[in-house]
C-alpha cells in the first residue's frame, strides 16, 4: 500500500517522537510504501534545514537521505482546480494520485478538512496508527 505523508508528519518525525515517528517506524519495518514526488522532497528538505536551525541537536539529514533512498519516487498527477483551502497543499493531493495511494497522513486542517478526495482517506497520526493496531 502507498501511503502520502505531509510535510509536517515527517518534519514531526525527524525532529520529536512521538505519532508521526511512529507513523515512519511502520514504513521502516515495510508496512506500507512512501510516496514522493520530487516537489514533495523538496520541501521535506527545505523546512527541515530551517527547523534544524533552530534545533542544532537534531540532525535531519540521515533522515533525508533515508527517505531519498527508499520512497518510491512518482511523476506529480493533474488534479485540476485547486482541492484545498491552501493551494500549497495540491502537491500532496496530486502526489497520492499519481502513485495511488489511498492513504494521507496529515495534522493539516486545510486537509483535513477535506476527508476523502478522490477517494484518498485523509487521516491524522493517531488515525492512521489505529488502522495499523
């Protein structure tokens, strides 16, 4: 199964435990596949150098390159007009259409709020945790 994370679920991830590190434990022990585009790395990158600048003693690029070398990389997917209150979010949505993923782990409200675009669940941390347990 391929699942889409937010940014702030793998910004959460590398920076504190908690959900969303649990959320990428699960992939570490193959329990689904994460979905990328490049975009999406992109922007995982950019704001963890801007947090890791706040927090020196944590070092974001193990994780980085981690997730570089093991999500599965796909072409962004049209999703025609914009999906979300915050446009920014579209790449996410186009990203879980492009590798048909049914899952999206978020703690975005702007996503949220969406529920099920095109049939792809929208679930919180703790949601998807429950799915897994």
């Amino acid at each position: 199964m391929n699942v889409v994370a937010d940014t702030n679920v793998v910004i959460s991830a590398i920076f504190w435990p908690g959900e969303s590190r649990q959320c990428l434990a699960l992939w570490a022990k193959r329990r689904f596949h994460l979905a990328i585009t490049i975009p999406i790395f992109e922007e995982y990158g950019e704001i963890a150098q801007r947090v890791a600048a706040k927090l020196p003693e944590v070092n974001p690029d193990p994780w980085l390159k981690w997730i570089e070398r093991k999500a599965k990389v796909y072409e962004p997917a049209p999703v025609g007009k914009q999906r979300s209150r915050d446009a920014e979010d579209d790449p996410f949505l186009s990203c879980a259409l492009a590798s048909q993923s049914k899952v999206m782990i978020s703690k975005d409200n702007d996503l949220l709020v969406l529920k099920k675009p095109f049939g792809i669940a929208i679930l919180t941390p703790r949601q998807f945790l429950t799915r897994f347990r």
